[in-house]
C-alpha cells in the first residue's frame, strides 16, 4: 500500500495542477464548467491510457516497438517544453495557441505535451517497475483521477474570483506564468543534457 501511495503520489506531483492551470488559463477563460470538465476528463483518459501503456511495457516500447533510445524522447522532449517556455516568457498565456480552438480539439492537446512529457513517461516506466501491472495503472488512473479534481476545483475557483478581483487575478497569471515559464524551461535545458549524456557514454 505504501509503494502504491508513493507512486500516485509521485506522478501526481510531475502533473502538478497548479502549475497546469496556469498553461491553461486561455481554456480556463474560454470555456464553461461543464465544457471545461468534459475537456479535462478527456484528457485525462488520454493520459491515463498512455501512462497506463509504459506502466505495463515500460522500456520495451523504446527498443522494441519505436526502436528508439528513450534519451532521444528526452532530448525531444525538452525541446519542445523549452519551446513553449521561451513562448511563455515573452507572450505571456497566448504563447500556447495550440490550446486555442473548437473543445473535441483541446483534449489531445492539453494531454500532449501538457501532461505527456519525458517526466510523467518515466515515472510511468518506474511506477511499472515497482508494481503488479493492475495495481501500476491503478496508481496512475489514481494520481490522474486526482489531477483532473484539483485543476477542476481550481476552475470553479477561478470563476468565482475573477468578476471581483479581474485586474489581480490577470495580473497574478501574468507574473506566475512567467516565473513558471523560467523553471519549465531551466528543467527543459536539463533535460535534452541528461538525454546527450546518455547518448554520449555510447561512444
């Protein structure tokens, strides 16, 4: 039960909510409750199908099925959070146009590269290591189930504060999104280094 905790526990905090929201303060603002939810469940049963796959597979989809290093998915995938990050920093919430759209739209968006990326993959791969294969997706269909209440939780919130306080609550998206843009992308860097030093010692 401990190891079970533990793992939920550390996806949950690689999907970070309260991060996530700030990313998503475009959709936030632009969809109702009841949109925003359906939006956000869909994303979720992306992620946890995907999450649930290297959880059960775990390395083997790298060298068997993509016949990849997962160093090069590092590599890739800090640079795509790296991308976005820079974007963050010099536009703002707008940087992320690829949330902007029609809502059957936004699901796979938000689940890739919002909530799929190099850090929750490989704590799916570890979570698979450290348990059975039913009790590993149960542990991500639980640190899922858990973002999806939390980041809904804060979209009712965020509708309640915004009519009093629009000018605070703008502002506040405005200077954490950017702070949050500096770490995504120092994270980012580390990222594609950990993945050339992995491709390095093959040399």
């Amino acid at each position: 039960m401990t190891d079970f905790i533990k793992s939920a526990a550390l996806l949950l905090v690689l999907l970070n909510p309260f991060l996530v929201i700030i990313y998503l303060v475009d959709v936030v603002e632009k969809l109702g409750r009841k949109e925003f939810v359906q939006v956000m469940i869909r994303a979720g049963l992306i992620s946890s199908g995907v999450f649930g796959c290297f959880a059960i597979l775990g390395d083997a989809i790298f060298s068997s099925i993509v016949q990849a290093e997962f160093a090069s998915f590092q590599i890739f995938g800090g640079v795509i959070f790296l991308i976005i990050g820079v974007q963050f920093v010099f536009r703002g919430p707008a940087a992320i146009e690829m949330l902007r759209g029609r809502s059957e739209h936004l699901a796979g968006a938000i689940a890739m590269p919002v909530l799929i990326g190099p850090g929750t993959i490989s704590a799916s791969v570890i979570i698979g290591k450290k348990l059975d294969p039913l009790i590993a997706c149960a542990a991500v269909l639980a640190a899922v189930t858990t973002f999806v209440v939390v980041i809904v939780a804060l979209k009712a919130l965020h509708d309640v504060v915004r009519p009093r306080f629009e000018p605070l609550v703008q502002r506040y998206v405005e200077i954490v999104g950017r702070v949050t843009a500096l770490y995504v992308g120092t994270v980012s860097v580390d990222m594609i280094m950990q993945g050339v030093r992995t491709w390095a010692t093959k040399f």
